[in-house]
C-alpha cells in the first residue's frame, strides 16, 4: 500500500502533525498545504492519488476548491473534513462527487479507513473474495456431488453466479478454479436432466417449466385484481439479471426465482410453450396453423399474441392483454410514447430482443466479439443497453403508475468451445445445440438424444425425427467445411441445449416502491 501521495489541504495543518505522521508511517507521503488556492495550484502541477480538504478554510473554502479540483482533476478522489454539520453543505459535497465526508473531530484511523476505501478497495475487495471462494471451494464442490433435484441445482447454481460475480474482477486466477467447478457442475446437470426429464414431460411431478408460467406466476396477480406487465427478455441468463437489478433497485422490491426451461431452449419452442402454456407437440397438434416446422421457411415467432390468446380462452379467463416485441429503440420509445393506450389492459406483454440480437450480431461482428470477448464483457454491455435504453424507461413509467411486472425470460445461453461432428441432411435446422432430422449422424455417447419426441413433449416434423442436444460447452459442427465452421463458432454464445446457463433461468416479480 506505499508510493501513494496524499495531498492535505487545513488551514490548522500545524496542529494535524499527530495525523500526518501517522499516515507517514503507514506508507503514504503526504504533502500539506494550508489554503486552497495552494491545494489548487499544486492538484494541476504534481499527481496526487488523493486529495483531503478543510471545508472552513479562509479565502477559497473546501467546497470552492472541490468544485475547482472536479473540474481540473475529475478522478481524483477528495475527502472533504468539516466541524459543519449542516445539510445543505452535505448536499454540495455530494453533488460534487466527494468520496467522502467526516466530521470534526477526527482520529488517524477514520482517516486511514477513508483513504484505505478510496485507494484500496479493489485491492482489498478482490483479496477477501479469493480467500472466500478458497474457504468455499470445498461446499461447493460437495454441492456438485450431492445436487439430487432441482431445489439443489437452483441454489448451486445461484452459488455458482455469485462467485463469478464476485471473482469477475479480480486479478488472480480464481475465476478459471471457478470455471473448472462450473464445467464439472454443467457436466453433472445433463446427467440429471437426462435422468429426469422425461418424467418431467409425462407426470406431475416436475419443477415450474415454461408452459407453466402464466398459470403460476401471472394468473394469481391477475386474480387478485392487479394490472400486470408480462415482460420477457430473450435470451437472458440470471448473471445478466444481476448486472441489471441495481438499476431497478430504488423503483421495485423483488421475488425473485429460478425455473426450468423445456428442451430445445431455443425461442421457438422455450418461447412458444411459455405464451401457449402447452408443450410444443400439444401446439403442433392442437393450433397447426401457428406451429411452424423447423424445416419450413416461414418466421418461427410470428404468432405469440394469438397463443397467448389461445392459453386464455382454454383456462376460460377473459383478460383483455396487449402484445408488443420491441426490436429497436424506435419500438421501445413508441411504446412509452402510447402508454397510455396500455393502462385499459388487464395485462401487456412485452418482448425485449436486444440480448438476442447481440448474441447473433457477437458470433457475426468482429467487432462486438471483441467488445463480448468474456462472460463478464457481455454482462457489461447488457447493463450499458440497459441504462440507456428505452427499456429502462418503460420499468421507470410502469413504476410510477404502481403495476406489477413478472419479468422473465425464454431461454439462457453458454459460451461454447468445444465441437462435435454431425451430420444432417438439406433439411436439418442450423442451430448449433440442438439438431432435428430424420437423417443424423452423430456418436450418441456425446449428446443427449430423443427418438421418440412425443414422449417428451416435441413434435415430428418427420415419422423418424430424432432430437439432439448439446450439453455443457460443446456445439454441433457439421462435417463439411468442419475447420471453418469449427474456428468461427468457438467461443459465441449460442442456446438450445442442456446447461444450467440456458436451462434454470430467472423469473421475477416486481412490485413497485
């Protein structure tokens, strides 16, 4: 903690010799000054790492050379010192940024415990999170063997997200441990959706799945009277809700949850089976004329409000509901621009596509992979859409009008690097973590397969359909062109496979402050 400069600005410097003397011998080299025009001069001639002003100085007071320091050294932080009391001088300190604020008298060590906060906090926070994730590499570990269902892997893996959250910025090589743990974890997850999901499908005893989402989580609002806004984020992993929910904190109290998505955890089906409450092979039969086969050309998402309506009119509900998708900041200030229009409604559900769009646009931009280069980059560049989009202000409006929102999400998705050969003939769909054909070619040891897809709630676009899946951090490759294809899907982030990044996804209520 030594080589760093203070620079110490009292017009009774004199009588602080004790205090300087002290932070002397912790390491610091402090220099004084007893006025601010000094303390000015000096700040835009010399580097200080941090600034300790007076605020009842003669001539330029603290808050006068705080503001002047702001703008002239804006990175610099300054404890502001003062024997004031008052509120209002609190406020002007704060408006200008201070980084912090202690009231006469003071002793050495609130003085070091500032600077410490100041000019040690990264340090420290990253120190005390490797010993934590040391002290509990060992629970976690033993979570991974004894996780029997579901209640254990929604709380390992809530587990396994704090701790990457936590280690996100450290510098040491904890973050890859924990990589190694959330591998091993995703390795005994397929092992136990496999072992259970057809059961899942065929009983009732299952955990909360799409289809049973409205039934669950919206109905009972409903019922009780509330103006809901069903809001669902594609493609939206709980380490994204995370990033995003000190955003939302000084609007809403949260009940937050976990649920499991259907296999394929791709929109189609994830999305499909949420709006319908039915699984897919029960759209496919009952609704044919807005299930769409993978091996048509037609959009696979074009008829969510007229499911919607469907899962209303089979629970005998009326509900008056709008729909709304919002691709693009137009839609979304066109949307707050006409909310009033929204307020008749028992419910507005609302898509948000901008997470799915840049999953897409980071396996097609050089650019934005650069940009979404780590799981932690992309959690940053959804909290930067986030606070500057017009979806933040649709939560802000729903807010101040005091309606509930379920906020949710289709589907996650994981960060894939490891290729698996398959191949499928012209009309095998695309997607890289799951295929459906009548026609594959695979080694079946390396993927979860379904021969038989109305057992597990899937229709068949062909009498001998067979679904793959992907599991953990692999992908499917086809066979031609495999080194190509193999070098520019490594490391994008893809869904519709088994992990628990795509599978046990964040569901939430929020009520309005």
């Amino acid at each position: 903690m030594n080589n760093h400069t203070i620079l110490w600005a009292d017009d009774e410097i004199d009588l602080l010799k004790p205090h300087i003397m002290f932070l002397k011998n912790k390491g610091y080299e402090v220099v004084t000054v007893n006025n601010g025009r000094d303390a000015l001069d000096l700040a835009q001639s010399q580097h200080f790492d941090l600034i300790i002003l007076d605020e009842n100085m003669p001539g330029l007071t603290g808050l006068e050379t705080l503001s002047r320091i702001k703008q002239a050294k804006p990175h610099i932080p300054v404890i502001m010192i003062t024997k004031s009391e008052e509120e209002n001088i609190m406020d002007q300190a704060v408006g200008n940024k201070i980084a912090d604020y202690l009231i006469k008298p003071v002793n050495p060590n609130q003085i070091l415990l500032s600077i410490k906060k100041n000019l040690h906090s990264d340090k420290l926070v990253s120190e005390q999170a490797t010993s934590d994730y040391r002290q509990e590499f060992g629970n976690i570990s033993m979570q991974i063997d004894d996780a029997r269902d579901i209640n254990d892997w929604y709380e390992l893996y809530r587990k396994i997200v704090f701790w990457e959250l936590q280690l996100a910025s450290t510098d040491t090589n904890m973050d890859e441990l924990l990589n190694m743990q959330k591998l091993e974890a995703n390795n005994n997850f397929t092992k136990f959706v496999k072992k259970n999901y057809e059961s899942w499908v065929t009983s009732d005893e299952h955990p909360l799945m799409s289809p049973q989402i409205f039934k669950n989580n919206v109905f009972p609002l409903l019922d009780k009277g509330e103006k809901v806004f069903f809001i669902l984020i594609d493609n939206f992993r709980l380490d994204q809700w995370h990033t995003i929910k000190p955003l939302l904190s000084d609007m809403f109290t949260f009940d937050e949850q976990l649920y499991c998505t259907i296999l394929p955890t791709a929109t189609q089906y994830a999305r499909n089976a949420i709006f319908s409450g039915l699984m897919p092979d029960k759209i496919a039969k009952m609704f044919p004329d807005l299930w769409v086969d993978e091996d048509e050309d037609e959009g696979k998402n074009l008829n969510e409000s007229p499911l919607i309506a469907t899962q209303f009119d089979r629970y005998r509900r009326r509900c008056r509901f709008s729909y709304n998708k919002i691709n693009d900041s137009d839609a979304g200030e066109r949307l707050i621009r006409e909310f009033s229009n929204l307020e008749n409604n028992d419910l507005n559900v609302v898509v948000l596509n901008f997470i799915d769009m840049l999953s897409h646009a980071r396996t097609e931009s050089k650019m934005i992979r650069e940009l979404a280069a780590t799981n932690a980059a992309y959690r940053s560049l959804t909290e930067s859409w986030f606070r500057h989009s017009s979806a933040i202000d649709l939560f802000r409006k729903i807010a101040e009008k005091g309606y509930k929102i379920v906020l949710t999400t289709d589907h996650g998705t994981i960060r894939v690097d490891n290729p698996l050969q398959v191949v499928g003939d012209k009309n095998t769909n695309t997607n890289l973590r799951y295929k459906v054909g009548k026609n594959l070619s695979y080694n079946p040891k390396q993927v979860y397969e379904i021969k038989q897809p109305e057992r597990f709630g899937l229709p068949s676009p062909n009498v001998s359909s067979t679904y793959i899946f992907a599991t953990s951090r692999d992908f499917l490759a086809y066979r031609n062109n495999y080194n190509h294809y193999v070098k520019y899907y490594t490391d994008t982030f893809q869904h519709g496979g088994i992990s628990m990044e795509e599978m046990l996804v964040p569901i939430i209520t929020l009520s309005a402050k």
